[in-house]
C-alpha cells in the first residue's frame, strides 16, 4: 500500500517539481485507519491531497502524503423538495458535476470544470459565476486523525464564507489531520437558471438561450472558462493565484476616486471585495513574468509556469506581484493556494 520516494510533478497542476519520501493512494475510507494504526508513521508529518490544482510544491515533501482516490456516487435520498447526492472524495469535481446534470438533478451547473476532485471542493469552498458550493452541501464526512474516528459536518458546522471552511481553520488543510472522505450535496427540485454573472449571461444571448435549461448553462460556464482560463494540460497553473482582497468601505471610496473604473462588489457586511485581477493588471503584470513564472496574458488572476519552474520560482513571482500592487494600491494580496 506504500510507495517511496514518490514524482509528484504529474500530481500538481502547477507541474512543479518535487518527491514525496512515501505515498499511499486512499482508495477506501477505511484505509485511513489503517495508516493511523501503522507505527511507522508515528510522528510523521501527514499531508493530504486532491486534484493537485490548488497546491505550490516547494520542493521534496518529507512526510507520508495521503492522495485521496475514494470512488463513488449515488443518490442517497430524495424528498418533494431536494436530491441528495453523495460523492467519494476521489472523484473528479467536473465529471460529477456533468453526472448530476445527465441524471436531471441540476444545482451544480455553474461550476462546471472547476480543476480538482470532489474532497476538496468544500475545503475553500470553491464558487464561480454566482454559486459558492456551501449554498448546496448537506453533510461534509470526514476522518479525524486527531480522534481516531469519522466526524460528520453540517452545512452549519462547515463554517462557510467566501474562499473558506471550518477546514481551514487551525490550519486543518495544512497539517494533515482531517481528511475529507465524502461531500452529501442537497439539490434543490426547484430549480431557476441563474445567470446574474455578466460573462454566462453574454454567453447564453450569443447562443440565441432566452430560457436556459441547467445543460445550457453548463455549456455557457465551460465556454467562459475555455475563453479566459488556461488548461492546466497545455500551460501549468492552479486557477485564481490570489484571493479577491476584501477591504473596508473608506478604502474602497477612496480607491475609487483615484481610480473610477476599479471593479467593486459590496459585501453584506459593508465592506468591499476588490478583483484582484484588475488590481493587478493595472499594476503591470498581466502577461508578465519573472523568469519561468508569470501571470497569465488573458486573466491577470491566474500564475502560469511557462516551463520549468521550481516552487521557489513561483515565490518569487508571487512577492513581486504582491509588491506591485501593494505600492500602487496599498492593497494586500494574499495566496489563494496551500504551499506544500
Ligand atoms: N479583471 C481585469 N483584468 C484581468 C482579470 C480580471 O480587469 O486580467 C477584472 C474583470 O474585468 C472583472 C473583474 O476583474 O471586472 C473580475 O474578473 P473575473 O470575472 O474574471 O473574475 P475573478 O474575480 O478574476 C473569480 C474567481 C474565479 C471564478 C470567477 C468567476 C476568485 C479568487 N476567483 O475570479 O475562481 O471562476 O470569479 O466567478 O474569487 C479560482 O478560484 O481558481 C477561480 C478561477
């Protein structure tokens, strides 16, 4: 069940460099107890990952690195108002997405093709155009190393906001001491398109959709994303590079004036959220690298390793991205991926 001195380079769409000294592919939840049990990984330190796609691997990890494969997906229940679908950790977030749409439960179309797998979605609680994936879990299961035993999250209990879960908190997605086994997504029957994202609504008019069904919308997310973001296959990067920076209202007002057309969402609580991509595009660097690590020519948001590039290339890149905005703006931004 063990392997060492493992390549992750195929294991991290950033493609960067690095081995792991040992490697248990988790295809079942049960092993998790397994390797809790064996005396060699006493003391070691533990690392768990998905899909690779939100990860900067900073060199050789010298742990025991837990990949999550559990399969599995199915309906676990239905009521007048809701579907309720499970999936395995291990499963590729897109293909269940496009499976749910096929079985007519619709909910999760607007994040179609998000990179990643099913465990990790909650932990940043992955969201585009609109949909945040906390609005539809039901019960997030997990295996907690702390306590020998499963625990099982609530919608509540998950803690969700923008980016962020209760399994970011205390460092959790960090340390390696809880391991998401499975997600329980509650999809409402009542369904309504929702396309108030300007990009998904541009793209269902060019269509000629004035009454999109969930594989219409489906079909304009994809679109969009094929448009703007790179595929990881062709040039390696994970997604959104930094976190949309949430400032206070004066901030913002005065932000504006200086700069009329900075893009602005008010946040329910009265402050700002800022597009990162904006403030760094306007700060220079939207198709500009540094060395072998830049920022993508047609989304600022997103780092791109151009070939080549060492963990450490990527901290460069990000710091001179992060100083360039922080002396024009004054604004911070931080890292939206784990540093392994
Ligand atoms: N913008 C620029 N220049 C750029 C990029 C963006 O001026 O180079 C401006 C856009 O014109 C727009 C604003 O910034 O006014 C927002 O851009 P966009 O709609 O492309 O979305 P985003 O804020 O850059 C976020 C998520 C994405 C998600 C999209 C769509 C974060 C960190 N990112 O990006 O999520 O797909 O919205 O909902 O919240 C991801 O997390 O990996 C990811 C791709």
């Amino acid at each position: 069940m063990y392997q060492t001195d493992v390549d992750l380079a195929a294991c991290n769409t950033l493609a960067l460099p690095g081995r792991a000294a040992a490697y248990v592919r988790v295809t079942a939840a049960d092993m998790l107890a397994e390797v809790e049990a064996n005396p060699r990984w006493l003391g070691q330190r533990r690392f768990i990952l998905g899909g690779g796609s939100n990860l900067v691997l900073c060199g050789d990890f010298a742990g025991l690195l837990l990949h999550m494969a559990i399969p599995g997906r199915r309906l676990v229940g239905e009521d007048d108002e809701a579907w309720y679908v499970e999936a395995g950790a291990g499963e590729n977030w897109h293909a269940f997405v496009l499976w749910t749409l096929a079985r007519g439960w619709p909910g999760l179309e607007n994040l179609a093709l998000i990179p990643g797998t099913v465990g990790a979605a909650p932990v940043q609680n992955i969201g585009a155009y609109g949909l945040e994936v906390g609005e539809l879990v039901a019960r997030v299961r997990a295996w907690d190393f702390r306590r020998n035993a499963y625990v099982d999250y609530s919608r509540e209990a998950c803690r969700f906001a923008y980016r962020h879960s209760v399994f970011k908190e205390e460092g959790r997605h960090l340390d390696g001491s809880l391991a998401i086994v499975a997600l329980t997504l509650r999809l409402p029957k009542r369904w309504q398109a929702n396309c108030r994202y300007a990009d998904v609504a541009q793209e269902l008019t060019a269509r000629g959709i004035t009454q999109p069904v969930a594989s219409d919308v489906a079909a304009a997310v994809i679109a969009v994303r094929q448009r703007k973001l790179p595929d990881p296959a062709v040039l390696p990067n994970a997604g959104s590079f930094f976190h949309n920076p949430i400032v206070s209202a004066a901030q913002a007002a005065e932000l504006q004036q200086r700069y009329p057309d900075v893009p602005i969402y008010p946040q329910p609580d009265g402050r700002v959220k800022l597009a990162a991509g904006w403030l760094i595009e306007a700060a220079g660097w939207k198709g500009k690298a540094l060395g072998p690590v830049g920022m993508y020519q047609k989304q600022a948001l997103v780092l791109v390793n151009h070939g080549g590039a060492s963990g450490e290339d990527v901290r460069r890149s990000m710091a001179a991205v992060q100083a360039a905005v922080r002396t024009k703006f004054a604004v911070e931004l931080t890292p939206e991926p784990v540093f392994l």
